[in-house]
C-alpha cells in the first residue's frame, strides 16, 4: 500500500516522508484530501565498471620493440623552467 503524506506533512516533516522514499516507497501527495502527485524513489543506476584502453599495448604497436624511454614528466618541467 501506497504511503500517503498531505502538503502540510512535506513542509513540517519532510525529514520523515524523504525516508519513506529513500527506503524505497512511494508517497501519494494529497491536497484537500485528493491525490494530486506521487513522489516516488529515483531510480538508481548501476556503473559500469570503466575499461581503460591497453596504453601498454598501444605504445608496443606505435613503438615495436623500442619503447621510448626519456625524461620523466617532473624532469621536463625542471629543465623547461630553468635555475632560478
């Protein structure tokens, strides 16, 4: 059964009917004693899990055998910036 709850109830006790929603139930909203709208949970999606690309595997197709090597990116900004 559909929990009810009038206008009057959503502005003195909102707290309770948004944990009637929350806990998964729907809420007749009434209003001189008829239903004019029902409020009811928002519907949770699930993620999904991300998939990264295979950089890894990218680079040895780029690259072949030869992975390119070098200066760290910290490294880089240290010579770009100069001795101050």
């Amino acid at each position: 059964m559909m929990k009810k709850a009038s206008v009057a109830d959503l502005r003195n006790n909102f707290a309770t009917v948004s944990r009637w929603i929350y806990e998964g139930e729907s809420v007749a909203i009434e209003k001189r004693g008829k239903s004019f709208a029902v409020l009811s949970p928002a519907r949770r999606i699930r993620g999904k899990a991300i998939v990264l690309p295979d950089y890894e595997g990218r680079i040895r197709r780029i690259f072949g055998g030869r992975i390119p090597g070098g200066a760290t990116a910290a490294q880089l900004v240290d010579d770009l910036r100069g001795e101050y």
